[in-house]
C-alpha cells in the first residue's frame, strides 16, 4: 500500500536537498573571500543566499499571518502517562483564523509545550478536557495558576464530561483542585488581576451524542462518548468556517466516533504500539499488553479499520512512543487496513488546514521563551487585598531586614516609572522597632 506517512525526519531530509541543490548551482567566491555564492543566475542567486525563503519545512511560532479562512493545529502532547523530555502527555491547540484558540486536553508536560509557543494566556482561556486520566489533563494547574501568573486577566473556562457519579465528574474535579491549591491561590490574592484567579467550569452529560457544548464566535463543538475505563470519556468535534476537526482522546474503538467524524478534514485518534512494544519495551506481561494496548485503547490494525469508515482528508494517529524501533510496527499494522493519508504525530507537528490544502510542518520553538504580554490591560493591583494575605506575625518575626540593599531597587524603579511604591517590609520593620 501507498505510504502518506508524514514523519520528523522529512524536515532534515529537506535540509540536506536544499543543501545538495545550492551546491550544484553555485560556489564560493573563495578569491574575493565575500562568502556570497555566485550561481549560474547571477544576482538571483544573491537573493536566494540573503532572502526569506517561502514555504519553508519548519513553523516558527508568530511569524506567520493565519488566514482568515484557516485553521492551524499544533500537537503539543503526543506521549503517554509516563514521562519522557521527547513527548509531553496529550494535548492538542487549535487555532482559527478568527483569533480563537482552543486546547483539547492538557496532559502531563503539555505546559511547557504551549509556553515554548509564546501565545498571550489570555488568549488560552478555553480547554476542552476527553476524560480525567492525569496524562489527559496533569498539566492543569499550570494553565490555571502559570497561567494566572503569566498575565491571564480572565478566567479560566474548562469543559469536560460528567462521570457515572458526581464524584468521577469534571465539576467535581475543578472544585477540588482549587481546594488543593488553596495556599497558592490565597497567597496570589490581590497580587494578581483578580479574574485570572478563577475557573468557569461547564460540565455535561458524557452520554450526549454530538451534543453542542459551545456555540460562539462561529465556532460549535459538539462533544460524542467514548469507550475508556469507566463512564465518563468523550471525544470532539470543532466545526468552523466550513472546516471540521475531530479529537477522539482516548477510546476502544467505538462506533460514536466513526459517526461523530464522517465529513471531517482532520481526526486525531490514540493509537496504541505493537503488542510486543509493549512485552519488550513497556515491560508489561503479555495478558496486561494485550488487555491494555487492545481492550481499552485502540491497537494500529483497529486504527486503520476506524479511518477506513471515516476516511478523512488526513488521519493523525498519536498517544505512543514514536520511536524509530515503533513507528514502523505501528504503520505496518495501520496499513494492513487503512491506505489514505497519515500522520503518527510526534510533540511539535503543526498541520495548516484550508478548504483546499493540509500542509504538516514542525514547529521550531525557542526553549528558553518568555510568556508575552498579554492582550488586556491588567488591572492595578489591589494594595488592600494584598495586604491582608501575608504569613502571620510570628512567621514575619523571623524575616532578616535587607530593606538597606532593597531601597537602592525601589529607587530606582519608582524614578525610572515615575511611581512611588512603597516598600511593604520596610513599613513592617519600622514598626517593629516603634514597639
């Protein structure tokens, strides 16, 4: 069968051509030492070697226009629940050409994905959470209090599933993470613009089939079940501007996913490794391999039978470890059913998706990447609040005073800013020396 599988590996593969052809075409001008390459086109040659290149390999994070017609997807977790530098745990952002910004689950990691993408946070108020595994949503905190701290001025809204019990629901899962975190968020208060500091948390059935969950802007997302663990795991659709995105999180291969995904461009569905991947690799005991890789997730043969009923315009297989001794095992078994276009996505892909084209590239990421400022002005903060969230007398009893080498700071800002911020520590010490 016809291979379309679109890997890592094409974007040095590229590098090399380009390379090999500018050699063929020109040479170094080693006489004159000017290091310009001069080909048989002269002074295009000389544009060639000092201009922007188009349709580059490579996405580098806002540096291209998004049409207003288009739809751009960045895998940002592509891993499993255990940890490793290559593939964070799942998660997947969506963009549109309209400005919205959606996440698909947040799991283990993802954060530092998204942040390497240098995206305002007050754009990523919206996450859409398939169920509560932790390698689907471990990295919550940090979208909800990084996030905060990195200038989210609005709050956090969150959609997810209902369980068979309140307890097993995603409300109920919001409400006590707060409750964990409880000393982070009080400690933050009046530091932080207010709003960022909350959740809004929409629940819904887990049962509804191609149920709308949101409805604004142009967009609807519509949610499916989905068959994983217990009651309680979803998958969904994101229609927009004629084009139609499908992200199944995790599942047994179920029949509500190969109708929620008919008609679609691009669908994201688990694909398990090989059953001895996981004898040899994973460790697990051959009965706990095959329960796990084929009765509660999806093996590649059950893959490519779903995407052979969906037949999309392009199929992304994802939650393994895309390693150069699996991807072969886990392609062959996709292609002994399934024939039309692939991707086995690896952390970073980013598909461009227009009514006419689906272009898959990498995103090249600076890792040591600041969050940018965001996109609302942020409230002052509220010096009354922050007041009353301090550690108790007997813990600031034991502070050292260094308000002698802080002043110098606070001068300096307070000029440099025209401000005349006081130094709370300082007040705290003179008092102290007043009893």
């Amino acid at each position: 069968m016809k291979s379309n599988l679109i890997r890592r590996g094409t974007t040095l593969l590229g590098l090399i051509l380009v390379i090999a052809v500018a050699y063929s075409l020109g040479r170094l001008d080693e006489r004159s030492g000017s290091g310009v390459a001069q080909a048989q086109g002269g002074d295009d040659a000389v544009a060639r070697a000092t201009r922007a290149q188009p349709n580059r390999d490579a996405y580098f994070p806002n540096s291209e226009d998004l049409g207003p017609g288009e739809m751009r997807i960045i895998a940002c977790g592509t891993g499993m629940p255990s940890a490793r530098e290559s593939q964070a745990a799942s998660c997947f952002l969506v963009e549109l050409g309209n400005g919205d910004k959606f996440l698909f689950d947040g799991g283990t990691g993802s954060d530092v994905r998204i942040g390497s993408l240098e995206i305002p946070y007050d754009l990523l108020d919206k996450i859409f959470i398939s169920h509560l595994h932790t390698d689907h949503w471990g990295s919550f905190p940090a979208y909800f209090i990084g996030g905060w701290v990195a200038g989210r001025t609005v709050p956090l809204r969150v959609w997810g599933p209902s369980g068979s019990r309140p307890e097993l629901g995603t409300a109920y899962a919001m409400e006590h993470i707060q409750k964990v975190y409880s000393w982070d968020i009080e400690g933050r208060t009046g530091r932080l613009p207010p709003d960022g500091g909350k959740l809004e948390v929409h629940e819904f059935d887990f049962k509804g089939m191609n149920q709308v969950v949101y409805a604004e802007n142009g967009v609807t997302i519509r949610s499916f079940p989905q068959i994983h663990s217990l009651d309680g795991s979803v998958g969904y659709t994101l229609e927009w501007n004629g084009l139609k995105f499908v992200y199944g999180g995790d599942s047994y291969p179920a029949k509500t996913f190969v109708v929620a995904a008919q008609d679609a461009d691009l669908v994201i569905h688990e694909v398990m490794m090989a059953a001895e991947d996981w004898i040899t690799k994973y460790k697990f005991p051959p009965p706990r391999a095959l329960e796990v890789g084929t009765q509660i997730h999806t093996s590649p043969e059950a893959f490519g039978k779903i995407m052979s009923l969906v037949k999309p315009r392009m199929a992304v297989g994802f939650h393994f470890f895309n390693d150069f001794d699996t991807v072969s095992s886990v392609e062959s078994g996709i292609r002994s059913t399934y024939d039309g276009p692939l991707t086995l996505a690896d952390d970073y892909l980013v598909w461009n998706v227009t009514k006419d084209d689906i272009r898959v590239r990498e995103v090249v990421v600076n890792e040591n990447a600041w969050p940018p400022a965001g996109v609302f002005d942020i409230p002052p903060m509220d010096e009354s609040a922050a007041a009353d969230i301090r550690p108790s007398d007997w813990t600031q009893s034991q502070a050292l005073d260094v308000t002698d080498v802080d002043q110098a700071i606070y001068d300096r800002i307070n000029e440099k800013y025209n401000l005349k911020v006081p130094m709370r520590m300082k007040q705290y010490f003179e008092g102290q020396k007043k009893q």
